[in-house]
C-alpha cells in the first residue's frame, strides 16, 4: 500500500501533504515553487511509495469551478502523463485557505509566523488530504 499524496496547487507555490504508509494520518510534507514541482515530486516518488494523488479542486459556492480550475486543469494533465501508473483524483477544497489560517491562530501562531504563505499551502494540501482521507473511508 503506498502513501497518498496531495496538492494544494497555486501558480507560485504548491502545498504538499503525504498520509503514513498506513494511509490512516495526513500530515504536511512542504511547500515547492511551482515551477520546480515535478522535478519534486519525480525525486520523492523514487524515495516513497505513492499510490494516490490528491489534488485540490476549487469551486464556488454554487458548486461551478473556480477560475483557478484554467490553471489546474493542464498541470492535472501533466501529472497523468508524467506519472501513469498512479491515480490522481480531485478532491473539493473550498475553505481549506481561511481553514489553515484559522489552525495557524489556534495553533497559537504569532501574527508574523501566520504571514507565511507557503505555510498556509502546507496546511491546506493537509486540510484536502484529510477531508479525502475522511470522505473516502480510508
């Protein structure tokens, strides 16, 4: 069984989260510049198992996509191309932003330390791992 793997995708950075061998705890992995994702993620499926890939799928309220989705869309693509063998599903994230700010302010974070973006993005690829995680009964 290999881990799971999510992505929180942006056009900067994009936030990584990875559940145990288990796939029963999903945790933050880190924060990558988008231009550098595949080089990545190609290093760190040679180190790890990975079955599963998780990325976020933003929408609006009304349940339509978000105008992110133009961007997502093609790198969805390009990691079913570069990576075939693995699953990559998409899993709804809507809130997982002001989520992962609210964890940072309970978590007892100071203002400075919740200024920090990628670490947002590595808690809300967490947030969309454990909601997947929860929805699917794994």
């Amino acid at each position: 069984m290999g881990r799971i793997l999510a992505i929180d995708y942006g056009t900067k950075r994009i936030g990584l989260a990875v559940t145990d061998e288990m796939q029963m705890i999903a945790f933050g992995l880190t924060t990558v510049d988008t231009s550098a994702i595949f080089t990545y993620l190609t290093n760190y499926f040679k180190k790890e198992k990975v079955s599963v890939i998780v990325v976020g799928e933003p929408k609006q309220m009304d349940n339509s996509a978000s105008e992110s989705e133009k961007f997502i869309q093609p790198f969805v693509e390009k990691l079913k191309v570069t990576y075939p063998n693995m699953d990559v599903v998409r899993h709804d994230e809507r809130f997982t932003s002001k989520m992962a700010f609210q964890t940072m302010i309970d978590g007892g974070l100071k203002k400075k330390q919740r200024k920090n973006k990628a670490l947002i993005d590595e808690i809300s690829a967490t947030i969309i791992l454990q909601s997947y995680l929860e929805r699917t009964g794994i």
